[in-house]
C-alpha cells in the first residue's frame, strides 16, 4: 500500500502542499493546478496536465486518470507519486522523445517484428536517460518513487517464459538505474546482450550534458542505433510479451484497491475545469446540453465591467415589489407573551393582572423570503434602446429587497466575437453597466447564471430580462431544463417584444410583456402567481 500514516509518512509533498480540500472536485483541482506548476517548471515546452475527462488534446497534453479516495484530500504519498509521474511524462516531450523515434524508424529498415524490439529498447533507454536529467533536481526524488511502483507492477505483469526480450529490457532497466537484479528472474542467457546494453549507460548519461535539445536527441538517437546492430543477432529470435515496458500511467494503480482510477461525472469534470481557469465557463455549458446541442456551444467567459449604471429608482415600484415579495415568501409565526397591552389574553399569565399587568399575548408573523433571486439582462445589440429600463429594473429590485433576508444577484449578457460574455452588474451597493452589442446566447446565459448562482439557500428564482428570442449558442430549453435541474424557478420578462409568439414558443407560460416601467410589478407578481401557484 503506498499511503502510510501521516506520522510515518515520508512524502515530499507534504512540505508545500498546503492548498488542500475535502470535496473531491475542489480537492482534484487544487491538485492538477500543483502538477502543472511542477510542469512549468521543467521548462517553456512543458505539456498540459489534465485528469481523463477534461477536454484535452491526447498527443501533446498528459493526461492523468483521477484517483478516487473514499475520503479526500488526496494522501501526500500518492502526491509524490503523481508528481514523479507528471516529471517523467513532461521530459519525454521537452526532450523530443517521440522525434528520436520517428528518425529511427526512417533511418533503420525494419520489419514489423524488429521494430516492435527496437521500440522497446528505445523506451528503456529513454527511462534511463530522462531519469538522469530528472535526478539533476529534487525532482529526481519524485521520479525515483514513480518508479519503484512501476517496476514492482511490471514485474508482476511479465510472464513466466524463461527468455524474452521484454524481461532483457526489464533487466536492464533496473540494473541500470537500481544498481541491483532481482535473481528470480535473471537468467544465464541474459549476460552477453545485457553487458552490451548496460555498456551504454554512461553514454546516455553523458548526452543529457549537451547543450541543445537538438544535440541531445543526435546522441541518443547514434546509442540506440548503434545498440540495434550490436545485439540483433543475439535477441532477434526471442520471444515478445508484447507488454509495454515503460513508466505507463495506469501502471501505479493496479496496486491496491484504493487507488483505482475513476470516471469523474460530467458535471465533476466541469467544476474542476472551472475551479482551474474561473473565466472559462465553457465546460459547463458543454456538461449541460445534449451531445446533439454541443456542436452549437460557443465559449462562454466571465467578463468584469469597471462602468456604472445611472438607473431611475421609483421608489413607489420599489415599495409595491417589496409588498409582492413578501406576499409569496415564506411567513414564520410565533406568539409573544408577556406584553401589558394587546388584543388577547394569555390565560397562562393572568396571575400577572394585579402584579406588572403583563399577561398580554399576540401572534406574530415574519416574511422570510428567504430566497436566491438573480436577475438575468439580455445585453445584445437589440437592448440598446431598452437599456436604461433594463438597468432600472436592476436597481428598483435592488431598492425593494434591501434590508431582507435575500440575497439578489445580478448578470448581464451578449454576444462578441462568437463569445458569449457574461458579467455582473451589482458591486456593493452600485450597479454596473455595459454597452449592448452582439447576438442573444440566452440558452448559455441561462446555464452560466445558474451556475453562478449562490448554493446557500434552498428557494432559488431567475428573472430572466429579454426582448428576443435566442439566435446564437445552445437552445433556451437545455437552458430551462438546467435551471430545473438546479431547482431553479425560471421567470422571464420581455421587454418591447415585436414577436411574441417566437418568445412564448421557447419560455412556455412563465413569460410576461412589459411595455413600460409601470408595468413592472403586475407583471412580476403575475409570474410568481404562476410559478408557486
């Protein structure tokens, strides 16, 4: 088992991993932004980390299966291991290990069986060679746990034939960056083809001293060339276990139970890639919609607005908003006794007639909304004339929950570039502004603001404010249908709509029309008549 008890434990890791969670997708997203800086500093060429899941390009990017722990953070052993493994990946690509083997197989003919040999010399020598540049830091540290899982489990995965070429190279690889042989396997047969082979160890620790990368890859590229030819003849024959015989990732978690490899949740997936890059909102969107849908996703960004709104606050709207708010919250009741006047008397307290007089009671009632409101503004070129109602619309609402129990958020959203921006637009007590422009991504805008929304409360309702239907990105029903998912109620507003069929096709009921400001509060208290009827 490689974890051990923190008090026995010997990780390395364990002295600058401070950045840890007990939620897995947090956890796993601290732990991918730890491995890619460990990356980075390998060099400028230094690959992309990413867990299996996440989007990623397979021949450039290294990509790491997630561990599953029944409880989290990740044990700082395993840490170390993946460390040692993001190392050894990384060099293989900053070392144009892959180049080496396209000029091998374009300088030496081989025939299909000879390349599958010549390929596994070449992987074994590579482990030497980039074991020796990792061994130049303390990163040689990590590696050199990596490997000791890794030679345990291959070890367990050869075969009992008495001579192969994969126990050669086996061999080879232990003695060589080991120093020692375990006997059960050594035989006689393996002498003069291993002496040739590990005559070559000093030279591939010599060409990790050039100076360019260039250098380096002619070096290796002459030793493993010149390897071929000296021990052809003797292995040529042998048998083949086709097993890989390389540091390969799956390889560390065959080990113990606890340390299989999971399929993380689409929607795991997506808050981990958020978590890494905040901005980016489009793994989300792409874990809401239907595999029919993604090919209409456009990337989704958070966008930050440094300019202020001038709204219009009608103070008598707002007081007529508060009014609705409070008829459709939650009440609370309680009694309060031990008043000295009132409407009632409490028949427990009459004793207290002739003393202090207080033997009054009286119901009370408290509106608890309670409730997590966001308010969504359609912001494409089409608002533009519509715009100062939009941002007074924020605002009014604003005035009217203030001093309650709510907690209103507020997003703004348009389309640029084939990007759909989303920002928010209440800092403090000020609302922020933005100049329309674009296409109407509202089915994105949906997703996103859902998203963002706080998870605190239970009761959770969208004003959503538009003047259009959706004509750019995902449909406006993966939209509602993710709301709904959230349990999200989902109101929408259209504001100086030309076609109002269009909007009733794609919202269903829970759209109403306003035409004016004045309109505002029978409009809203319309809708919530109709979504918590």
């Amino acid at each position: 088992m490689i974890y051990k008890n923190r008090k026995e434990s010997s990780a390395l890791s364990e002295f600058w991993r401070v950045n840890t969670s007990t939620v897995e997708a947090i956890e796993l997203a601290n732990l991918l932004r730890a491995l890619r800086k460990v990356a980075g500093f390998l060099g400028k060429n230094a690959p992309n980390i990413v867990w299996y899941g996440m989007s990623a390009n397979p021949a450039v990017d290294v990509i790491l299966p997630p561990p599953t722990f029944k409880k989290y953070p990740v044990p700082p052993d395993f840490v170390d291991i993946l460390v040692g493994i993001v190392v050894k990946e990384s060099l293989q690509r900053i070392e144009w290990s892959d180049y080496i083997w396209k000029k091998i197989e374009e300088t030496a003919k081989l025939t299909t069986r000879q390349k599958e040999i010549v390929y596994k010399l070449f992987k074994t020598g590579e482990h030497i060679y980039l074991d020796t540049l990792a061994n130049k830091t303390i990163l040689g540290k990590y590696v050199e746990k990596a490997r000791k899982i890794a030679i345990k489990t291959t070890k367990r995965n050869l075969t009992r034939q008495p001579v192969t070429v994969d126990k050669l190279f086996y061999l080879w690889w232990v003695l060589a960056l080991e120093g020692r042989l375990d006997g059960d396997i050594y035989r006689e047969d393996y002498k003069k083809p291993l002496d040739i082979l590990m005559e070559a160890v000093p030279k591939l620790k010599e060409a990790s001293n050039e100076k360019t990368v260039f250098l380096r890859c002619e070096r290796r590229l002459e030793i493993y060339l010149d390897l071929w030819e000296k021990i052809k003849d003797l292995i040529e024959n042998w048998s083949i276990e086709f097993y890989d015989l390389e540091m390969a990732i799956p390889v560390f978690f065959d080990l113990d139970n606890e340390f299989k490899p999971s399929t993380l949740s689409a929607e795991t997936v997506a808050e981990i890639e958020v978590a890494v890059s905040p901005t980016n909102l489009t793994p989300v969107i792409l874990s809401a919609v239907g595999e029919d849908e993604k090919k209409f996703v456009i990337p989704t960004s958070i966008w930050t607005s440094t300019k202020y709104a001038k709204p219009i606050i009608d103070v008598k709207i707002a007081a007529r908003l508060r009014r609705i708010f409070e008829g459709y919250a939650q009440k609370r009741t309680w009694k309060e006794r031990g008043l000295i006047s009132g409407s009632k008397i409490d028949t427990r307290r009459l004793y207290r007639t002739f003393t202090d007089g207080r033997c009054f009671v009286e119901k009370r009632i408290r509106h608890d909304i309670g409730w997590d409101i966001c308010v969504l503004l359609d912001a494409s070129q089409s608002m533009a004339k519509k715009w100062w109602l939009a941002e007074s619309i924020v605002a009014t609402l604003d005035r009217a929950l203030k001093g309650t129990p709510h907690n209103l958020e507020a997003f703004a959203y348009f389309e640029s570039d084939k990007v759909c921006m989303i920002t928010r637009m209440l800092k403090g007590e000020k609302v922020t502004s933005v100049t329309p422009m674009g296409r109407t991504p509202s089915g994105q805008a949906i997703i996103a603001a859902a998203y963002l929304m706080s998870k605190k409360r239970r009761r959770k309702l969208m004003i959503h404010i538009t003047d259009g239907e959706s004509n750019i990105g995902c449909s406006v029903k993966s939209g509602i249908n993710y709301a709904l998912s959230k349990n999200i109620k989902l109101i929408t507003l259209g504001v100086g709509v030309r076609d109002r069929k269009r909007l009733i096709e794609q919202y269903g009921d829970n759209i109403r029309f306003v035409e004016s400001f004045d309109q505002l509060p029978s409009a809203i208290e319309s809708l919530l008549r109709s979504v918590f009827r």
